[in-house]
C-alpha cells in the first residue's frame, strides 16, 4: 500500500499494526501506539495516535 499512515483509516492502521504492511509500518504504528499511551496515560483512537505521531505531538519516535 502506497497511502501514507496520517491518511489511512482505522481499519488500515490496524491492518499496519498488524504487519499486513510491512514490519517498517508495523514496527512505526507500534511505536506511535506505545509512545501516545506513556504521553498521555490511555489509548485513543489509532487515527488521532498517529496524527499525534506524524505532527511530531510525540517526539522523535526512534527514541524508544
């Protein structure tokens, strides 16, 4: 799949959290997923974590 993440849907993201996209996704939607919970002390919904991923809301994801 070519879409980038910030435009996938939630059925998309969890295909991604899945590896049905490839580890690199994979393991980038894994991160953001961690990262947002530890940020903000619950989960939200798989769209708005990685919108908070992608606008930098999260920091450098590589430091995890």
């Amino acid at each position: 799949m070519d879409k980038a993440l910030s435009e996938m849907n939630t059925k998309e993201l969890f295909c991604a959290l899945t590896g049905e996209y490839g580890p690199i996704r994979q393991a980038y939607v894994q991160t953001a997923f961690r990262k947002y919970k530890e940020q903000h002390g619950e989960y939200a919904d798989l769209t708005e974590m990685i919108r908070a991923a992608v606008s930098g809301e999260l920091g450098d994801l590589d430091e995890m």
